[in-house]
C-alpha cells in the first residue's frame, strides 16, 4: 500500500514540475523577440475578427428590427 501512495505521489509531483517546466519555457518564447511577434499578430488577428463580428451582429440587429417592424405593422391591419 505504501508503494502505491510514493508511485502517485511520485506521478503527481513529475506533473507538476513538468507543467511548471512547460509554463517557464512558454513564458520565456513569448517573451523573445519571435513570441512578441506572434503576439502582435495574433492581437491584430483578433482585432480583425472582432470588426467583422461586430459587423455581423449589426447586420442581424437591423435584419430582426426591420423583421420585427413588419411584423408590427402587418398586425396593425
């Protein structure tokens, strides 16, 4: 029983300092002059999508209001 506690204990700490591993190289590559450029491009990315998803719920927005006022107007008669 005290062979099984060590193994999961032993599992538990190799994942944690695995992920703390990952998260200081991922740190570091960010940080470096090619993560600042990844990052830069993916912000521009998400600036893009967000206009054109800003865009498109306007253009919902419009279509359900000019909908709605036919509606209305067709239950006024």
């Amino acid at each position: 029983m005290s062979n099984e506690n060590s193994s999961g204990a032993s599992k538990i700490l190799l994942a944690f300092f695995g992920g703390m591993a990952a998260g200081v190289a991922a740190g570091l590559y960010l940080n470096s002059e090619h993560g600042r450029k990844m990052r830069d491009e993916a912000a521009e990315k998400i600036s893009e999508y967000e206009k054109m998803i800003e865009e498109k719920v306007k253009e919902a927005f419009e279509a359900a209001k000019s909908k709605a006022e036919s509606i209305t107007k067709e239950v006024k008669k």
